[in-house]
C-alpha cells in the first residue's frame, strides 16, 4: 500500500482517537482495505456513508486517500490498487455518496485525482453518473455539488435499482443515500443488536459534543451565492472593463470567455464551409462576445433571445453595442421582416412562437444564466429539434460543475447521454483555457468577482464544447 502524500493525509489526521467507535471502525476497514472485516459493518443502510465528525473522513475517502499518490516510489503494488477498488465497489454497492466533502472540501473523487490514482477516480465518476441519472428517471434532478455547495436536505433517502441508467446492460448497484442537517448520515435501525447500540453510542457522543459534528466547508456561503433565474431577473447588473456582474458581484460574463465563444463559433459554422448567408439563433446575450462573431460571418438570419432588462437597455442604447434598432434594420434584403432581430423576454416564452413561426437555423447556441441543467436539458430535448435545421448544429458553454473536476466530468457524461436520448450525435471538442489570471479567488481576472465559476487548475485545462445536430455527425 502506498504512503499518504503528506501528513494531513495520515490515517491520524484523518480518523482521529476523539472520532466515535462505531464510525471509526468502519472508516479504519476501509482504510486498510479489509473488505471481509468490512463487509458486515455496511448491513445498516447509510453506514456506507458515515463521516468522521471533525474531518469529514467517509469510507470512500479512507479507501482512496490510503493508497496514497501513483507513483512508484510510494511502493504500491497492483494487489493493493485491486484491493481499494474491491472496497470503492461494495462502498458504491451499499450506498457511498459519492460527492460528500470533508474538512479540505475534497470529495472521494478530488483525493483521487489530486493522488493521481485514475482507476478510482474513474470508479467515483461512473458512481455520480449513475446518481444523476437516477435522479432524473425520478424526474427531480438534483443539481451536483460543487465546490462551495452542499447537500441542504433533511432526511434525503433515495433507494432504488439502476439497471435502468446503465445503459449498457452491465447490473448497477442500489444508490442510497441518506443524510442529516448535521451533515453526517444516518442509519435505518437492523433487528441486529449491536447496531442498535452503534448508533445509540454515535448518537450519545454528538449530541454532547455538538461543535464535532461535521459540517462541510463554507456551506451557508454557497447557499448565498447560488441564484436562481427569477432572482437574476430582478437584479441589477453592471457593465465594466471585461466583466458582466449582477448585484451581489457574481460573474455574469467575462471576456476571458472569448477564445471559448471563439472556439464555439468556428464549431458550429466551420470557415471552410462558407457560412455566409447562414441562419444562426443565440440564446443569452451577456456582453455580446459571441454575437459580434456571429455578425462576422454574414449570416442571413441572426436571432437573439435575452431576457435581462438591464442587458435589453444596454443592447438599445448603448453605443458601444452594435446590436441595437440600427442593426435590427441593417438585414440583408429579401429575408423577410425581422431577419436580425433581438427578441426581448425569456427563451421559455419566446422560443414557442420561433417554433409556430416555422423558423429553423443552421446554428443555435446556448448560454444562459441562473438556470440549471434542467432548463438546459429541456431546451435541447424538446425545442431544439424543431428549431434545428437537417444539417444545423448546437453548442452550448459548457460550463457545468465548473468550479470542481469530477462535477464537470460527471455533467459532460450525462448530458453526452440526454443529448443522445433526444437524437443528436455528439462530438466533443477539447481546448486550452488559458488559465493565467484565473487561478486565485478575487485575483487576476476574478477581482471584484464574488466566487469563480472555473476553477480548474493547470492541470486540467480544457473545456469541453458540445456540438451536436439530430441527423449528421459534427
């Protein structure tokens, strides 16, 4: 078995002596991978999860964080790598959540990428893949949690048979999940006696040392940062040197997007193919990056949709933006009545009458904000299709979970799958974001900027952009 990478990483720091029997027994099995001894713990649903009340320790973290880093000088051997993805398997058989964070606000999958150990780092993503796609047969997505975010229900209990979201006929585990507003899991009483007592002695030890249950890092903040689409609605926004921000300074848009918007255009209207005279349909305004390069090819149609009325006053009067009632009248002629056109109101409300008006583009993008995946999801399942033409293409900023590897690489799967459920062929295009001045928080590119939306490090640099259309392949 490999070392720990440092000392914070040690099975001391980790499961401490102050941390209760019940759960310190369950978390040192999984530590040294004893899958016999560990097996007969987990028959108490939600033990699968248990966290260590200071650390935030759960079993899957113990199991990856022991095998310390890849490399070879740390001694590890295949045997020990084989035995850690025995435990990861009956962990996610039993019910591990696989994106509980601890005290580093690290989930299962962070250690391991972070350790380099891409055999459980994979085991972690596939586990959040099945989860997701569970919560979305039971038709109550649950956006995934990122890096400030954590789990805000009381007595969440999910417990059902995943064949179904496998989708390749391989037997999926049962997920369970089952947690408290202490932040640590509960258990479903068995008719065994001791784990009764477990329980009652884990129960007797928090509540009279309430400060030691855990509670994942920065949590009320998350909870204050997040904003919906009714709120950025009624919000204020300010228009500054490359930044878009409401009023709790949140980043609306940024002109570091722009080789990404760039990226996205020459995607959806290839320059070889001569996209002069194309019909393009772009949904979510901002600072009008995209837009602008849109413009750049000539297109015979060029539609927006922007909802904000902050942004609406901006694109009309504004005379840094060439998008206002001159432009609305600059179209090419012989293309009808609103061939350019900004359609004020939100995508919901609008892209219905696109549809009964017969209109169809050759490429549609989307970047909206406040809106989760759900929205994202419905837009390309139910009016894409009718909005697309045969040979058209569709992207979208793929921005989501962003802000943490495993999020982000759990998103890109299930939406690669929702998108192939709704008839589209995908084809993913990885680039470079340059992310000098985006490392640190309130730095380089984030300052004034509440919470970054991209977080990825160095290490992990590329965005993956969708371009998909119902009929050819991209």
């Amino acid at each position: 078995m490999g070392e720990p990478s440092n000392n914070q990483d040690a099975l001391e720091a980790r499961i401490p002596p102050s941390c209760p029997a019940s759960i310190s027994q369950i978390l040192t099995q999984a530590w040294h991978h004893d899958l016999a001894s560990l097996k007969p713990l987990l028959d108490v649903p939600g033990r699968a999860s248990v966290q260590e009340p200071t650390t935030g320790e759960t079993p899957l973290h113990a199991a990856i964080r022991s095998c310390g880093a890849a490399a070879a000088a740390t001694g590890a051997t295949t045997t020990d790598l084989e035995a850690a993805k025995s435990v990861l398997e009956e962990l996610f058989f039993n019910g591990a959540i696989w994106n509980d964070v601890d005290s580093n606000n690290e989930t299962p999958g962070c250690v391991a990428v972070r350790l380099g150990q891409s055999e459980l780092y994979d085991m972690c993503v596939g586990a959040g893949v099945r989860a997701e796609l569970l919560f979305g047969l039971l038709e109550g997505y649950e956006e995934l949690e990122s890096m400030d975010e954590d789990d805000e229900e009381d007595e969440e209990i999910v417990d059902i048979t995943a064949d179904a979201a496998a989708g390749d006929g391989e037997e999926v585990p049962d997920l369970v999940v089952e947690t408290n507003s202490e932040g640590h899991s509960t258990e479903k009483q068995p008719k065994k006696e001791e784990a009764k007592e477990a329980e009652e002695e884990e129960t007797e030890i928090l509540e009279s040392n309430p400060d030691r249950a855990f509670v994942a890092p920065s949590a009320a903040e998350a909870q204050a940062s997040q904003v919906d689409s009714a709120e950025y609605l009624r919000s204020n926004l300010t228009y500054s040197a490359g930044k878009l921000t409401d009023e709790s300074a949140n980043g609306v848009m940024m002109a570091w997007e722009t080789s990404i918007m760039r990226a996205s255009v020459d995607t959806l209207l290839p320059p070889e193919q001569q996209p002069e005279g194309r019909k393009v349909l772009n949904i979510g305004f901002g600072m009008g990056i995209i837009d602008g390069m849109f413009a750049v090819t000539k297109p015979a149609r060029h539609h927006i949709i922007e909802a904000h009325p902050d942004v609406l006053a901006h694109i009309a009067t504004s005379p840094d933006c060439p998008f206002g009632p001159a432009w609305e009248n600059s179209a090419p002629q012989g293309q009808g009545e609103g061939a350019f056109k900004v359609h004020a109101g939100r995508w919901q409300d609008v892209v219905p009458k696109l549809l009964e008006a017969g209109e169809t583009y050759d490429a549609i993008y989307f970047d909206t904000f406040g809106e989760d995946y759900a929205q994202l999801r419905m837009f390309f399942t139910e009016y894409v299709p009718g909005l697309l033409k045969e040979e058209g293409r569709f992207g979208f900023f793929n921005g989501l979970g962003a802000d943490r590897q495993i999020c982000y690489d759990v998103y890109t799967k299930v939406v690669e799958m929702h998108l192939s459920d709704a008839g589209m062929d995908v084809a993913w295009q990885e680039m470079n974001v340059d992310m000098q001045g985006l490392q640190e928080e309130g730095k380089g590119e984030w300052e004034g900027i509440k919470r970054r939306y991209w977080t990825l490090n160095s290490e992990c640099p590329f965005l993956l952009l969708s371009c998909s259309n119902p009929i050819a392949h991209c």
